[in-house]
C-alpha cells in the first residue's frame, strides 16, 4: 500500500510526539466466600449460605456483559472525557468486575497476550487517537503486547497504513496482580524509515480482572484500561 505523504514527517510535530513519548510509558474459580444469611419463617437454620464457583461466575459474566455494555458507544473513552455521568457508571462496573477478581492470580501466562484498546480514561493516548489527523492518517489498533515469560511489554499505536509508534519495556510480576515497568527504549516508524525516541519512566499496573477474553486494569496515575485479547499477534 502507497504510504501516506503527511506520515513520513511525523517527528517535526513536536507537541504531539511528545504526547506519544508520555502516553506509552504507560481465570481460577474464587474460594468459597459466606455471606449473611437470613433465614425464611420455616427454618431456623443460622448457617451462612456459600457462593460456589458456578455462582461467582455467573456474577462475573453479568457484570462483565454491564461494563462491555457500558463502554461499547464511548468510541474508546474519547465520548467519555465529556460525560462524567457516563464515566461513574463505567467506573462502577469496573470496580464490581474488581471485586469479583479479588484474590486471583492475574500475572501468570494469561497475562501474555497481544491485548487491543476498548476504553481508557488516559488522557494523553486519547488525545493522539482524537488528533491522528495530524499524521495524514487516523489512529488504528492501541495495543498492549506482553510477554511474561520473556519479561517484556511494548505499548503500541499504529497509524494505518503502514505508521507505528511503540515503546519497549521490561517486567517484573510484583504480587499476584502487579506488574512493574521501566521503559528501555521508543520508536516511531514508517514503511521505510525509523525515527528513534528517548523513552523515560516506570510505574507499575494491577491487573484487577482477567478472562479470556478481556481484562481490566488500573494503574499508578488511577487510570483505567479495558482491553480484549486481540484475533493476531502484534509483533515488531
């Protein structure tokens, strides 16, 4: 495909490249829990009755279908900068989704995965997908491509047809839903140039619910990020 003439002088946009630089230093059944229990006129029973796992995920399908819901016309977060309404009712079924995942494990081999952008509420990513137009182009797929194993995430903007912007990182698994990053490296690249970036920073993101087929995080700078796992494989 012809590449676009706008692409190619990408690096003397200095405000929005800086704004790239910024914006990409960026399941197990539950225990049986108790609840109250409240017994009906014809039992004295005081037992508390346990929710079994068939339950919890039924509660997590419903509660996943209500985010899923929620953010399906928010055309990734950029309607949601303007309607607080809608971005506390996002942010509530989030946390229901949270509370469902308390004590699993997220940062196993699931976590690895060529993950793409549903809804975020981070400001600077959402500022370079409204302003794409800027590049002779439009912001295609925002992507998270983690590899646990290998201890290494890229954050990833692609410009179709043929433009991308992405920044290398290294991983530690913290606790059994943090990871910690530190940015290596950044690159922005054409169909046959490449312009290197200084990458800078670290932090650290929670996973708070996984599945397989989305998953939910917030992260140092109480941002959060839904993304579902995407049908191919990012690579460099």
């Amino acid at each position: 495909m012809k590449e676009s003439p706008n692409l190619k002088p990408l690096h003397h946009h200095h405000s929005l490249l800086l704004s790239l630089i910024h914006s990409l230093h960026m399941a197990t059944c539950l225990p049986f829990r108790s609840i109250p229990f409240k017994p009906n006129t014809t039992s004295s029973s005081s037992r508390p009755a346990k929710i079994t796992c068939s339950s919890v995920t039924a509660q997590s399908r419903l509660a996943k279908q209500d985010l899923l819901a929620l953010i399906a016309d928010q055309d990734r977060g950029l309607k949601t900068q303007t309607d607080p309404t809608k971005r506390a009712s996002i942010i509530k079924a989030i946390d229901a989704l949270a509370d469902l995942g308390n004590g699993t494990v997220t940062t196993g081999g699931d976590l690895s995965a060529t993950w793409r952008l549903l809804w975020t509420t981070e400001k600077e990513q959402l500022f370079i997908i409204q302003n794409a137009s800027v590049f002779g182009t439009r912001a295609g797929d925002v992507l998270q491509v983690i590899d646990v194993d290998r201890k290494v995430l890229n954050n990833v903007i692609t410009f179709p047809p043929d433009g991308v912007f992405f920044v290398r990182s290294t991983i530690e698994v913290a606790s059994p839903q943090r990871v910690n990053f530190r940015f290596t490296s950044a690159v922005l690249r054409g169909k046959s140039w490449e312009f290197p970036l200084p990458p800078f920073g670290q932090g650290w993101f929670e996973t708070v619910y996984l599945d397989d087929e989305i998953r939910v995080v917030k992260d140092i700078r109480e941002d959060y990020l839904v993304v579902d796992r995407a049908p191919y494989a990012w690579t460099e």
